[in-house]
C-alpha cells in the first residue's frame, strides 16, 4: 500500500524511523546481555579447575584457588539473610495490616522505599561507624549486618505487596472462627502467601551476594582461610575487585572465575524465584 | 460441688483468653518494633553521616562543595570534581539509557510478536540482577580497550576539532575515564528504566489504545499522542529511578572511571565520582579530616540521591493513583 499524499508519507516514514530505532534498541540491549555473559564463560571457565574450590586465594604471582573467598560469601550472605528476614517479614506484616491506610504506615513505607534503593556504599560507611570503629577491627559479623541492611528493604517490601494480595475473605473468616490476630496472621496469612514471601526473599538473597560496596569497609577481606566471624573475612565480590585491578594475570584469571560464579549463583537464583512466583499465579 | 466446677471452667478460659491477649499485644509490638527499626536504620544513617562528617563541616564549611583540590597530604579537601563527577557520569548515562529504555519499552508493548514479549522481557530483566561488580569487570577488561583503540580516537578524530563542542573530545584516548564510566552506567540502569517504562506503559487503557489505532494512527502516532502523555508522571517516574541509582553506584563506575581528583573538560579524561572516591579511598585514608571529608561525600550522595528517590516515588504514586 503506498500512500500518495505527502503528509501521510510523513507519517509513515517517521513510524518507520520510530520501529527500526525501537528495534535497534532492543536488539543492542539483547547484544550487550550476550557479550557479557559471552565473555565471562569465555573468561570464566577456561580459568575454573577444581583448585578454584580446594585452595585459598594466592599470594600475587602464585596459583591457588578462592576457597576462603567462596566460604565467607556464603556465610556472610547466609548470616545476613537471616538476620533481615524475619525482621523484613514482620515490619512488612506491620505495615501492610496493622498499618493499612494510616499516615504513619505510609511515612514509614515510603521511608523504606528509599532505603530500598539508597546507595549501598552509604550503607558501608554507616556500618563502618557502628560496627567497626568501635571494635577496632573489620569483620565478619559487621559485613553480615550491612548485607543485611541492604536486604531487609527488600524483603519489608514484597511482604506488604504479597500480603496485600492475599483476599480479606480468609482473615475475616479465621477471626470469625474465634482465632487471635496473631494467629490469623502466621497461620492464615502468611501461609496464604507464602511462596510469594519466599520469592522475595530468594530475590533479596540474589541481591546481597553480589554486593561489593559494602563489604570495602566491613568484612574487608582475607588472604587466609578464616571462619571467625569477629575477624575480616574473604568474600568473592572484594576479591574480584582487588584481583582484577592487579597487575597479576593469575590474579586477574580469578577474579574472572569469581565473577562467572557469582553471576552464576545470581541468575540461578532469580530464574528459581521466577518460576516459584509463576507457579504460585 | 457443680458451681466450683463451673468456676474452674471459667477461670481457665479467662485464663486462657488473656494468654491470647498478651500473645496478640507481643506479637503486635514484635511488627511494630520491625517497622520501627527500618524508620531508624535511615535516620541511623543519616545522623551518624552528619556526625562523623562534622570535622570537615567544620574547617572548610559551605565552600567544601565548589573547591577542586583534593590533598591529602596537605589536608586541604574540596568536593567539586567528586560532585562533578558523579553529576556528568549520570548525565552520560541518562542521556543514552533514556531513549534506549523507551525503545525497547516500546518495542515490547507495541511491535514485538506476543511469544516474544516474554523472554525478551525476562532477558532484559535479568541484566538488572547482574551485580555492578560484573558491569565494572566488564567495562575495565572489554569496555576501555574498545574505547581506547576505536571509539576515542574516531571521537578526537571526528569532534576534536569542532568550534563549540570540540573541548568535550580533547585530550588522550585513555579508554577510562568520564565517558566510559557514563556508558558503563547506562548499561546498568537501562534495564531498570526499561522495567518501569514497560509497566506503566501497560498501564494505559486497551479501549484507548485500540480507538486510536482504530482511528488510523501509526504505532509511532499511538505512542507519541496517547501512551506517552497518559504515563507522562509514571515515565518521569521511572527516569528518576535509574537516575537514582546511576548517582549511587560504586563498583561499575570505580573500576573504569580513572580516580582523578581534577575537572576536566573533556569527557573522555579520567576523573571520579563520590562513590568511586569513597570506596578507594576510605580503607586507606589516615588521619580524622581524610576520614571526615569522605564521609562528608557521603552526606552529599545521601542528600542527592534521596531527593531524586523521594521525588521518583512521589511521581510513580501519582500514577498508580489515577
């Protein structure tokens, strides 16, 4: 169909402009995905070898593994997982029912919203005053409460939003059923919505184990195998920064392995909260 | 012996009546106490910010936000080039994420064949849950060489010598610095931005779409005179989202950005930005006023970034609300 009047051809031209860019647009988003991940399964696995998981990581020039750094990644995510989720749960259990429609719950849920994306080398920074300075020494512990810090936003928000997609009719009925609020809440409520809790905090998980800003100043890192938590330990993303700006090509090959096992973790994460919240619809 | 029973009976269930009681009022103040600490935490944050930043609110005052030098060695601290930094790097990055996001935002609700729509959507929403380390790696390792041998030059080669704009693309091909970080940034928040446009574009009316392409208009027409006016706020919205977190990011920016304290007109020399300074300079600053004056950056990110956030949600509430 071709138009013969100027103005529609305008227009067509300029939808056409409009297509073709909105096309090239995606398609370069879809490219940079695939470099990205391209280049570190190029990197990453032509570096990985069981040393990587048997080793500690190496002194500069020397050939070792990330054991110590894979270690404290878990337990730091691990620990501050579960010191944000059960609180994450009940301020979001707080602001979503007991605070429904009140002015100091819509204060205090918008005060979470910008914490939830408040700069995490703040976050850092905060605990590095609070936990570190007076103890004198970076550790473990500090690092779990800043990764903590930087979950608790996310898992205070999908609650209220789970929870408040779970229908009135249950509350109603187990109150009418003679149940105490609290009892209504953990056995109706939160039962009623819990894969949708649990995809939040699987995606608050994926969060915090990538996080590298925070750690700088608290659980610093560790060149040596350590499991105290009173003590600065290793963790993957402190290590991928600090190998990578090195001058070591052997230090530089882990940082790419850490990299490709971080990314790794994370993605599986999300595409398993993905299918968990699918399931539940 | 009947009624003494009837008492006990009674008595128990009083008992038992106010047992849940007290389980109802522990568990009520348990969800306050949890909604209270996360009120406490941003307060935390910002008081123990302004107090540890008091040292160097001190001695350089007001004039601590427009003065370039940076010495340590001389404790003479000025936050200009950081506040700089951080502004032109997001700057970069809005202005090429910006358009991008909407194009692909469109391309979802608008072109793309339905089957697609979902793993497209899914594959752009997983760039979001990639950390920023993996940005900044990526940007150091595949990015800056990139830039060095081709971009810059054909930069220098194309722009250098421009009248009006020629000062931007001055200087050496480094491969790091202002630019890169910029594009590093841009990759970053695209998929933020792309998110939020895509859902509030799906916001608009099926009824209204369809009249107007009912009415003849081209896809462009239906976006550009329908789609974008109705989620005018919730698109503002969604822009200063990932401007909030293009002015707060640490690791994609410090690896690429170059950590020099100067301004410089060029956008393709290095410089720094708050956080950059920040996370390479803390672990090692010695003495109270190095200390003070990077957590005084701090403060200023702090304030910056939850101004954008603050006004970002009170736009996307606005359309949530209509």
């Amino acid at each position: 169909m071709t138009a013969h009047n100027p103005i529609t051809r305008r227009r067509y031209r300029r939808n056409r402009i409009a297509m073709v860019f909105s096309i090239i647009a995606t398609g370069m988003g879809l490219l940079i995905l695939a470099a990205i991940l391209g280049e570190l399964l190029w990197q990453g696995v032509g570096g990985l070898n069981m040393k990587v998981f048997t080793e500690v990581t190496p002194p500069p020039g020397a050939d070792g593994g990330l054991s110590n750094a894979i270690y404290g990644s878990i337990m730091l995510t691990l620990v501050g997982i579960a010191i944000a989720a059960p609180i994450g749960l009940l301020a979001g259990t707080y602001l979503s029912e007991y605070a429904r429609g009140s002015k100091i719950g819509e204060a205090a849920k918008f005060i979470n919203d910008v914490l939830l994306s408040a700069p995490s080398i703040i976050v850092g920074l905060f605990i590095n005053a609070i936990l570190v300075v007076p103890f004198g020494t970076f550790s473990a512990w500090s690092g779990a409460v800043a990764l903590a810090v930087i979950a608790l936003p996310v898992i205070n928000r999908t609650t209220q939003d789970m929870l408040a997609l779970v229908p009135n009719t249950l509350r109603e009925a187990a109150a009418a059923l003679g149940a105490p609020r609290w009892k209504v809440l953990v056995f109706i409520v939160w039962r009623a919505a819990k894969s949708g809790i649990l995809t939040g905090m699987l995606l608050a998980v994926a969060r915090i184990s990538g996080e590298t800003a925070p750690l700088l100043f608290t659980s610093f890192g560790n060149q040596f195998w350590s499991t105290n938590m009173s003590q600065p330990m290793a963790n993957l993303p402190v290590v991928i920064y600090q190998f990578a700006m090195s001058p070591y090509s052997e230090w530089q090959r882990l940082a790419w392995v850490g990299a490709l096992l971080i990314t790794a973790a994370i993605l599986f994460l999300n595409i398993l909260a993905r299918t968990l919240a699918a399931r539940s619809r | 012996m009947a009624t003494t029973d009837i008492g006990v009976a009674e008595q128990a269930s009083r008992r038992q009546t106010r047992r849940l009681k007290r389980q109802d009022r522990a568990f009520y103040w348990l969800a306050w106490g949890s909604a209270a600490l996360v009120v406490a935490l941003l307060l935390g944050i910002l008081l123990s910010l302004l107090w540890e930043s008091l040292p160097s609110i001190s001695t350089f005052g007001l004039p601590f936000l427009w003065h370039e030098r940076w010495s340590p060695a001389k404790h003479i601290f000025g936050a200009a080039a950081p506040i700089y930094g951080t502004l032109m790097t997001s700057l970069i990055a809005m202005v090429i994420a910006v358009p991008t996001s909407f194009g692909i935002a469109m391309f979802l609700t608008e072109i793309c064949p339905k089957p697609l729509r979902r793993p497209i959507g899914t594959a752009i929403e997983l760039l979001a849950g990639i950390p920023s380390i993996i940005y900044g790696l990526w940007g150091f390792f595949v990015l800056a060489p990139i830039m060095q041998h081709h971009v810059q030059p054909f930069l220098l080669n194309t722009f250098g010598d421009l009248p009006v704009i020629g000062f931007l693309f001055s200087g050496a091909p480094y491969g790091i610095g202002m630019l890169t970080a910029g594009l590093v940034l841009s990759i970053m928040i695209l998929p933020f931005i792309t998110s939020v446009t895509r859902d509030v574009f799906e916001t608009v009316p099926v009824m209204l779409r369809e009249s107007a392409y009912g009415m003849g208009m081209t896809t462009w027409e239906v976006v550009r005179r329908i789609i974008i006016p109705y989620t005018r706020l919730g698109l503002v919205g969604g822009v200063m989202l990932g401007l909030g977190r293009a002015l707060g990011e640490t690791m994609a920016v410090t690896f690429v950005i170059g950590n020099s304290h100067r301004i410089a007109a060029s956008l393709l020399a290095p410089g720094t930005t708050i956080s950059a300074s920040i996370a390479n300079e803390f672990a090692e600053a010695d003495g109270k006023l190095y200390t003070s004056a990077l957590v005084e950056l701090g403060l200023i990110l702090f304030v910056i970034s939850f101004t954008v956030l603050a006004l970002a949600k009170w736009l996307i509430g606005r359309t949530e609300s209509y």
